[in-house]
C-alpha cells in the first residue's frame, strides 16, 4: 500500500482555501471522508487523520475554513478565526459546502459514497453541513460543539449522524447535549449519541493538556471513538 498524499487549492467567494488529501494508489474509486478541522485551522492534526482514513481505504480530505495557511497560535486568535463563523452560520454552511463539491471532484472518489468527520469545532461544521440537508452518507462529531444554527430548523437531514462525546465536557454542557439529541429527533435524523465517562473536551488530541480550560488527551476515549466511527463508516458505506 502507498499512501499518496497531496494539496488542492479551491475557493469560496474571493477567499483561496487549500485542502489536504490522501488516499491509497492501489485502490479504484472509493468513498470519501472530508475532514474538518477544530478552531486552530487545518494544521498537522486533521492532516494526519487524512492520512489514517486513506489506510482505511477512503480519500481522506482535510478540508479548509479559515484560508490557505491560516492558523492560529494562540487561544484569542484561534477565538478571533472561529468566531466569524459561529456568529455565521451560513458562512459556515457555504463554506463546507464548497468543500464538498471540492472534494467530489477529485477522480478518486465515489461520489455516491461521502462522509464527514469533524473534531471540536470541525465537530459543529460538519453537523451543520448535515443540518443543511446535503445527501451525503452521514457525519461523525469528536467532541464537537452541538449548539443549533437559527436557518435549518424544518430541513430534514439525510446523512446518519454519530456524535462523540465527553460526559465532563465543559464546552457542552447536558442542556446542550439534551436539545441536540431533541433537535435530531424533530429533523427525523438517523442519529446515534455515545458519551464517554470521566472524559473532557478534546480527548482525541494528544496534546490537550490544559485541565483548567477543560482540554485532556483520553486515550481510551480516543481509541474507542475511531473504532465506533469505523463501524459507522462499515454502515454506511456498504
């Protein structure tokens, strides 16, 4: 197996994005997992799952929110590059939107077969790219914020939905995760909700590391949570 690994730029408007993609060489058309990226932009992390879901036998696409080589590096700018689009939605939609179409052109992919994963605020992108009523094959939330956008209410949602949760998680707290799971329910999603005790916000990320703003690496967690997002992709892509 060679696992080829490559950018693409695309835009949305005037603003130039770039994505990372991987995918095994020795394989014909297969499905696709975009990937997005938590409030930093798309850095090293999501580009290594990229290339964990290419061994898996997908295109992996770490999709871009912010712009071609934006990242934050610190706490207040990672807040400044996200919060124009949680004040947004559909910014955001649009957004992950032309990711889609982005990723559906490139020539390896079934486009009859794509999913989304996200992780923290990648998390919330993906959901409301699900929330749109895209048909896509589903979305996985790792520890993603949950808060509903005020433009989907009345969409019915195609995609299955996986969300991934820390029970501790400061950033969603059981109010939050209640109207989710309720907000699926009215949309007459094909949802499922896992919730991991003793585990807090980030717990796929090797070096959350700050108990105080409520961010831990759980190995555990973490490891269970790609084996339920394996499963679900097992479903969904047959």
């Amino acid at each position: 197996m060679a696992i080829i690994e490559n950018t693409v730029e695309y835009k949305d408007g005037d603003t130039v994005l770039e994505g990372f993609y991987a995918f095994d060489e020795s394989l014909q058309r297969r499905p696709a997992v975009l990937i997005s990226h938590a409030w930093v932009g798309r850095d090293s992390f999501v580009m290594d799952k990229a290339r964990k879901i290419a061994e898996l036998g997908y295109v992996g696409f770490a999709l871009d929110i912010y712009g071609k080589g934006i990242l934050g590096s610190s706490r207040d700018e990672n807040a400044q590059l996200m919060q124009p689009f949680m004040a947004d939605r559909e910014k955001l939609q649009n957004r992950m939107k032309t990711a889609l179409s982005t990723a559906k052109l490139l020539p390896w992919v079934d486009v009859t077969k794509v999913a989304a994963i996200g992780f923290c605020f990648g998390g919330l992108c993906v959901l409301d790219l699900a929330r749109t009523g895209v048909d896509i094959k589903g979305v996985v939330s790792f520890h993603g914020l949950l808060g509903a956008p005020d433009n989907t209410k009345g969409n019915k949602i195609k995609a299955k939905i996986l969300a991934l949760h820390g029970r501790d998680d400061p950033m969603v707290p059981p109010e939050l995760v209640l109207a989710f799971q309720k907000e699926m329910t009215q949309a007459d999603a094909d949802w499922q909700f896992v919730t991991y005790g003793s585990t807090v916000h980030a717990f796929t990320n090797h070096v959350a590391n700050d108990p105080d703003f409520g961010t831990v690496y759980q190995a555990d967690a973490d490891r269970r949570s790609w084996l339920a997002m394996r499963n679900f992709f097992a479903e969904i892509f047959a």
